[in-house]
C-alpha cells in the first residue's frame, strides 16, 4: 500500500467516524463511576499555525451529582458517594521545533469537593447493611497528574495528519484525603501510555471536519491499585463563513470516551465491579 492509499483509508476512516458518532451511538451508554477526569480533543487540541510557542490556559466544572445505570437515572441509596463538584484548571505550554515535531506539556490543577457515607457500600443501602448513614465531606485542591505529549505531522503533505505520543507522569497525589477512594484521588499513581492521531479535512469554501483519538494506557500499578485502560475519540465539523466577519467559528463536535475496569485498591471487594463506563457527549461550541 503506498502512501497515498493509506492517506485515503485514513482519512475515509476518519469520516465514517465522524458521521457514525454525529448521527448516534447506539451502544449502552454508563455515567463515570467515580470523579473521571475530562480529557479534551479536538479541533482545540490541533496544531493550528506554525507559530513555534503556545501558551493556554483552560478552566472545566463538573457536577456529579446523580447515579445513572446504563442510559436511565438510577436511586442514590445504593451509592455512598453522593456528589463530587470538580473545577479542573490546566496549563498547556506547546512548541513546535519544526513543521513536522512538536511538544505539549500539560500541568493540570483540581479543586474537588466530595460528599460520600462512610457508613455505605456500593451496592448495598444502609439499611440493608443495618447501618446508620455518616455523610462526611473532603476538600481537595491539590496539582494532578501531568501530561508530557510529542507530536509529528509528517503523514501528509499538507501536515493535517498527526500523531501523537507522550506519557502521563505520577505528579498528583493518589493519598490526598481518606475519604476520597483512589479513582477519585487527583492522582493514580501511575505512569500512563499516551498514543493517539488527528486530522482534519474540506467539505467545501465554508465547512471543514476533523476527528482525533486518544488511547491513556496505565504501564503498572501502584500500591495494588491499577486504573482501566482508557480510549477517547472525538469528531467533528465547523463553519467557517462566520469567521470572516466575525472571527467566531461555530463548532459541532462528538465525544466518545470508553473506560475499562479499575483492578485492586480500596474497593476491589465491590467497587472495581462498578468501575468503567461508556460516555457519549454532542457538544455544540464556539471558537
């Protein structure tokens, strides 16, 4: 297969996600099981110039605040953790050495307030336990785990094809507050094998697409504690007309985030069972 085919299949690929993920996901769709990190892609995350320094910053908030058991709300009593608000700040600082390699490090920063009953067990109520709820509360603000990521544009001509590699580092502590279980804590532990790719494409003078993938990959465990491989993909397409006038850019993108089981730690007696999730997220944006 010569270059240029497997430029074709890629990038046809490419397309098919984007429309299979834009029209609908069809398979069971499960919330996080517990203080999931957002991890953004997308046409934000993509090398857009050729200016060889960037610098951003980036605030996120998540409210957790409901069980959800496939695509349908679930009750609250068999789940101790009762809310978990999240503010996630990072600091992306990029270069790019040349046309074709570049650098991103990521520094992200949590500020997370967790509400949980000690008294509980997942799975279990109080009262079929026979206990008497003890809610408690944590507040952790604390540095997360930090993302080294490389990327190379080489693949195509016009460098709309990339790739990109890197490792996420054991900066976070994963022993913040003992209330907090370990896929809650700011961090894992864990050194994290970090690939994925991107491109972007025409549909005409006004519309463009593009689509990314990322697969988060944990090398080992630590302290008896291994969190789930975790894969991202991402698709989707934006309005260009506006910008003209305007400079806005109208986005609509798809996010797919699917999360395998978490192995040892705390709650390896009934917790890990709980853990991993499929979520889908349609997202219209501005830029």
């Amino acid at each position: 297969m010569n270059p240029l085919d497997l430029r074709s299949w890629w990038r046809a690929g490419a397309l098919a996600l984007a429309a299979a993920l834009l029209a609908g996901w069809s398979a069971r769709l499960e919330a996080c099981a517990c203080g999931c990190q957002i991890f953004d892609l997308g046409i934000s995350d993509m090398p857009t110039t050729f200016r060889s320094d960037r610098l951003t910053l980036q605030y996120s908030f998540m409210d957790q605040d409901e069980n959800q058991s496939g695509s349908a709300l679930a009750g609250p009593a068999y789940n101790p953790d009762k809310r978990i608000q999240t503010s996630f700040y990072t600091v992306n600082v990029g270069h790019q050495f040349n046309h074709l390699w570049g650098v991103e490090v990521a520094v992200p920063y949590w500020q997370r307030g967790f509400v949980t009953d000690t008294a509980g067990a997942p799975g279990v109520t109080d009262g079929q336990a026979g206990a008497n709820p003890d809610v408690q509360s944590a507040q952790v603000d604390a540095l997360s785990d930090v993302r080294v990521t490389g990327m190379y544009l080489g693949l195509s001509d016009d460098m709309s094809i990339g790739l990109t590699f890197g490792l996420k580092l054991p900066t976070g502590p994963y022993t913040a507050n003992a209330l907090l279980d370990r896929d809650t804590e700011p961090g894992t532990g864990t050194t994290d094998l970090l690939l994925g790719a991107f491109d972007r494409g025409r549909l005409g003078p006004d519309w463009g697409w593009y689509a990314q993938t990322l697969l988060d990959a944990p090398l080992y465990a630590r302290d008896g504690y291994e969190p789930g491989n975790n894969l991202d993909l991402a698709a989707g397409f934006h309005f260009d007309g506006l910008s003209r006038g305007t400079g806005l850019t109208p986005l609509l993108q798809a996010n797919v985030t699917i999360r395998g089981q978490d192995s040892g730690g705390g709650d390896s007696a009934t917790g890990n069972a709980n853990s991993g999730y499929e979520n889908f997220y349609l997202t219209p944006g501005l830029q």
